[in-house]
C-alpha cells in the first residue's frame, strides 16, 4: 500500500511514512551528552538484528554510557531469547552499555532489569501522560480497552565481566492490526498524549540515568536506593495469585506478596501457607492463575 503522503505512482516505502518520522540524532545528542551526564555517545542506526548483540560485541571498546538505537530491529531479543519484533520506527528499540562494577557488588546486579522498568514506566508516564505498570520481572505494561498489555520488555545481558548491557523495547505507535500477539498493546492503544519519539526516548533515558545514579550510590542497595520501594509500588504482579511455571514442568501458585532484597517474587501458597521465592533465571513464565 502506497503511504498517504508518496506522490501518485511513487514506490511505497516503509520510511516516507509521516506518522513515522525519523529520530532526531542531532536534537537528540544535544539533550542527552551533556557534561556531567552519564551518557557518553548515542548512534542510530536505520536497522539491525539487534542492539543488545550489537553493542555487546563493541564493549570492550566503549566507556560506559554508549547508547546505540534501531530503527527497525529484525531479530529482537528478550528474556529465554524469545523474539520481539515491531514495524520500522513504529517504537523505541536502544541498548545502553553500563559499568556498574566498583560500586556495586555483582550479585546486585541483577536489580538492572527491575531498576530500568522504573525507570522507563516513570519517563513513559510522565511524557507520554499514559499510565504505566510493571509485570515481574521485565514487562512493561499500559491498559488497552480495559485490559493489560505489554507494551515493552526489558532485556539485561553481562557483556565481559565489569560491563552489562540493559536493552529496552517498547511499542509507540503500533496499531491494532500490527500486534505481533492479541495480547501486546501499544502507547497509542494506550490513547497517549504524546507519541513522538524524541521525547519519549530522552525522558526514558534520563530517568534511567537518575535511577542508576540513585542505586549506584547506594552501593547497588535496592531499599536504600529507593528503587524496591518504587518497583513495588509500579508492580501489577503484587497482591495477585500467580502461577510460576518453573524448569522441568514445575509449577507453584500462590499470591505475590513482595519483591525480595535480590529481587526475586516472593509467593505464598493459599492453602498451607508455603512460601518461596522465585528469580527472573529460574522462571519460564509467570502468569494470573485463573
């Protein structure tokens, strides 16, 4: 289908689409490297399988801050490699490279990925205007006709051993029938007031660089840093009875009843009152029982 504004017998292209338009690199480098900001270098590129493996390959390389955007990501990634795809330029797709070693031991670490939903469901919220909440342990969700979606994942991966990379994928302006599952939302499903990207990219990543500030300078404390207190109260997960799907077909349903001090959902069986917690490395899925 030719888009709406290609001139008559144009080819159609998947990038002349207004409702689109391409980030602004130069605007976008102006606002975000700055001095004294933690983010050294942003580039953009037009397509690419996927910016985690991208930006892990060039870790050795890159101080800590480098921060490098898809257009269009053809191979995504999230959690136990499950694939994540979207049209071209229809969300934001990054990777950031952090160096969190030195300050904070590395069995914190594993408060990135929870400490980076924060972070995006607080920048989406305050700059697209869209309720956000947290599904434990990577999702972003917003509310579709009254229904939960996920509009975004987050995926953190150890690159060498002082480095992680913290990829984010989130849906801005997919449509109804662009939904790669029923179950996937959108911000504009999500009726925000705001879709522009530029915006939205810059308000996530400085909230992310106020809330990795916070919890580096706690020493990767997630109490003292604020970070558990404000996941907890982002996260739809807690309050609700939940079915854990762990390996070897295991299974325990109980209610979520805290996120621990490692980060792990805590779940306490209705009818014996047993209680386990369970880590984002040992789940395969974690869903409402019904």
């Amino acid at each position: 289908m030719t888009p709406d504004n290609a001139p008559d017998g144009a080819p159609a292209s998947r990038w002349s689409d207004l409702d689109r338009p391409p980030l602004n690199v130069p605007a976008l480098r102006r606002g975000l490297l700055v001095p004294g900001s933690l983010w050294t270098s942003l580039d953009v590129v037009t397509a690419t399988g996927s910016t985690n493996s991208d930006l892990a390959a060039r870790a050795a390389s890159l101080p800590e801050g480098a921060v490098l955007v898809a257009e269009e990501q053809t191979a995504g990634r999230g959690r136990l490699d499950r694939t994540w795809s979207a049209p071209a330029r229809s969300g934001l797709f990054f990777s950031v490279l952090l160096r969190p070693g030195g300050s904070v031991p590395a069995e914190s670490w594993g408060w990135l990925p929870l400490l980076a939903g924060v972070a995006a469901a607080t920048g989406l919220a305050r700059s697209a205007g869209t309720d956000m909440s947290l599904k434990w342990p990577n999702d972003l969700l917003v509310t579709v006709d009254g229904e939960e979606r996920k509009a975004g994942g987050i995926l953190a991966e150890r690159a060498g051993d002082d480095a992680v990379v913290l990829g984010m994928g989130i849906n801005v302006t997919l449509r109804a029938d662009e939904l790669p599952v029923p179950t996937a939302g959108s911000l504009a499903l999500a009726n925000a007031v705001s879709t522009d990207r530029d915006p939205l990219l810059r308000a996530v990543l400085r909230s992310l660089e106020h809330w990795y500030g916070e919890w580096r300078a706690a020493g990767g404390d997630p109490a003292a840093s604020g970070v558990q207190e404000a996941y907890a109260a982002g996260c739809a997960t807690l309050g609700r009875t939940v079915r854990a799907d762990l390996p070897g077909g295991r299974s325990f349903t109980g209610e979520a009843v805290a996120v621990d001090g490692q980060g792990r959902v805590v779940l306490v069986a209705a009818g014996n009152g047993e209680r386990i917690a369970v880590s984002a490395g040992d789940i395969v899925h974690l869903r409402t029982a019904d």
